[in-house]
C-alpha cells in the first residue's frame, strides 16, 4: 500500500510533493544508500533502511547501494561527543567483507548496483576538492546537532569531521541519486546535497529519514559498539533469545522498524492487556522469520521455552571436541567461542556470567574438563564438551 510505503517506520520527507508526483506518474527513482563499513557486522538497525528499500525495489525503483569505503576512513564517532578515529584502508575492507551477504538475506542483489565510493575519492586530485569545499562554509556545516553539542561542552571537532558532510553530498552527485533513505540522524549531510546537485545540474534528491532503532538496552540507539545489537547474520537461537530480552515499552516501535506485522493489531492487543511476552514472542517469530526461516523461528520458540520456560537445557548444543586436559577458564571460553577476547572472558567470570554444569564460577582459575560437560555464557550461549 501507498500509504504504509510512505508512513511506516517514516520520520520526515524532505520533497514530499516531488515524491507523490513520482510515484502517480510512474517514474522509476534512482534510490541511493549508503553504509560506512565501521563494524564487522549490519544489525536490525541498518535493516530499518534496507527494508524500506527492498519495498521501493519490488515496486520496480532502481536502488543504489553504496559502500563508504572511502569515508569509513574517517572512522565513525562511538559516541556523538567523540572525534573521528582514522582508519587504514584495509582495516575498511575487512569490516566490509560480509556486508552485501547481510543485504541480501533484504535486497534482491541481482536488481541492486552496488557502488564504492572509492572509486572517485582515490581519484580526486586536491584542486578538485578544494573547489568543491569552496560550496559551503564552516558555520554551514558546524550547525549539526552533533558538532554544536561538542561546541557547548568544549570538546574537540576534528578538521576531517567538518569535511564529511561535504563527502557525502558529493556521493548523490556522483551516484547521480534522485532519492536517498537514510536514518534520520544522517538528515543533515543528506541535505547538504541537495545543495550541491543544482550546481551540476542535477535536481535535489529526495530524501526519506527513517526512525532510528533503540537497542536492547532501552535507552541508545543500536551500536555494535555498544553491544547492544541483534545482529542480521546472528544465529537463530540467539536473534529470538535478543529480541526476548527487549524492554516491553519497545515493542510497538521494534514491530512497526523491523517487520511487515499488522500494526493497528499489535496497537489493539496491547489496549487489550495482551501479556508483554507473549507479543515480545510473536515479534521474535517474526524477526527470526525474515532472516532465517518460519522452520528456524519454530525451533528457536521451543528452545527458549526448554531453557527458560521448563528451565532445562537447550535441545541443541555446540559441541566442542578437547584432549583431557586442564584448562584456565578464560582461555576454555575463548578456545569455545564464548568469548572474543581473554579481556572479556574474565569480564564475564566475574560478573558471575559463567556457569560450568549449572553451578555459576566467578573465579579465574583452572579447570578439569569432563565428557559432557556444559559451559554456559550468560542465559543463551552453551557449548557441550566432549573429550577424544
């Protein structure tokens, strides 16, 4: 429906009037988003775009999807208050790796150009910049909310950071892009090209801002940085497991972001007294479903109710093939996959997140392995040891 293409999980429009006018008359729009590879993983936060995308795709729109391995070089704020780390080229590419795996399981990629911004800014000579940057000016660019927040708390601004929204623009120009949907915390650089394409003869884009998704925590937007995310590739057990743990008052939003569900429904459910997690499980089905599968979401169901519900053990467990041998509990949750690094393994141990055959460990320290024993990390991870 029309409606729902252009309300659903929408924050603004900027050209709304040249949008409708679109539509009704049958063009197809060249659709521009782009992604600054900045972590190793896309979450259901970047999807909010990339499924308002696949519905413009399959009403037959030509979407450009655009990797900023050039801008991802000026690294990515972890916070609105901190500075632009510099990346290196190739610690860009190896967090770009898996992104258009992730897209696909959204975007139909045959039907999708996919473009590298690289591909001019490797080329653009230091005059042809310069020229471009003589288009805006430092209290133009300084009016970002997030600079005028560092300002007010006598924080630093990077000179590169001020040269980011001008890149940016300059992709719509390149990508010659009729319409852009964006997260609308990226409203402002998107706008600053619609001031630019007039001076290469192009119309201003339009520009779709999408709601921003609030993470498991409730309170920030999803970051992987913050660790806060579900991400598109997760496994099965653990996105249905994530989604659970959601705050109740999430729920409508992560219904309307990131699925197709009936939402008048869910609003009416909800006025009716429905039980939070019997609603927090029809979203999880349905997440689980889109990534994955109807099949997987049933599984993932039952095995959260085994462990949870029934407090038992999942049916199903990673099993994990040692010598007899004594182990140090970090090193055993690292070799495992349950933790990423020896920091964060101790981390766990002594937040008491570390349970070995149901009794909790908080102390770093040696252990005897055994033929079917059970490593627990946190309520949804767990790994079966068996000994050759």
């Amino acid at each position: 429906m029309k409606k729902d293409l252009l309300e659903r999980g929408v924050v603004d429009i900027i050209g709304t009037k040249e949008l409708e006018k679109a539509l009704s008359s049958g063009q197809k729009l060249r659709i521009k988003h782009g992604v600054d590879p900045t972590t190793t993983s896309l979450h259901l936060g970047h999807a909010v775009c990339y499924r308002k995308l696949a519905a413009f795709q399959k009403r037959g729109h030509q979407i450009v999807f655009l990797i900023g391995d050039f801008t991802a070089r000026l690294g990515d704020p972890a916070g609105e208050l901190k500075a632009r780390r510099l990346r290196t080229k190739k610690e860009v590419q190896d967090m770009a790796k898996n992104y258009l795996d992730h897209v696909g399981k959204i975007l139909d990629l045959k039907k999708t150009e996919v473009a590298y911004n690289s591909h001019w800014y490797d080329k653009m000579g230091l005059d042809e910049f310069l020229r471009l940057k003589a288009n805006f000016t430092i209290s133009q660019l300084l009016e970002r909310d997030m600079f005028q927040k560092r300002i007010k708390d006598n924080m630093e601004i990077g000179s590169h950071e001020i040269d980011y929204p001008i890149l940016q623009a300059y992709d719509s120009v390149m990508l010659k892009s009729d319409m852009t949907i964006c997260g609308h915390d990226q409203l402002f650089n998107e706008m600053q090209a619609r001031k630019l394409q007039p001076l290469f003869d192009q119309k201003p884009q339009i520009i779709m801002a999408m709601g921003i998704l609030t993470g498991l925590d409730g309170k920030r937007k999803m970051s992987q940085s913050l660790g806060n995310d579900i991400k598109i590739d997760d496994q099965p057990n653990d996105m249905f497991g994530k989604v659970m743990s959601i705050p109740d008052e999430l729920i409508l939003c992560w219904f309307e972001l990131c699925t197709d569900a009936n939402l008048e429904q869910i609003k009416k459910d909800l006025e009716a007294g429905e039980n939070p997690r019997n609603l927090k499980e029809r979203l999880a089905m349905e997440i689980v479903t889109i990534y994955h599968s109807r099949e997987a979401a049933q599984k993932a169901a039952e095995n959260f109710n085994q462990i949870f519900r029934e407090k038992g053990l999942p049916e199903e467990m990673e099993i994990k093939t040692f010598a007899a041998s004594n182990y140090k509990l970090d090193q055993l949750l690292v070799e495992t996959k349950l933790a990423s690094s020896f920091s964060e393994a101790r981390r766990l141990i002594k937040q008491g997140g570390v349970k070995i055959d149901g009794e909790k460990i908080e102390e770093v320290g040696e252990i005897g392995l055994h033929d079917g024993m059970i490593l627990q990390v946190g309520k949804r991870k767990f790994v079966k040891i068996e000994l050759n």
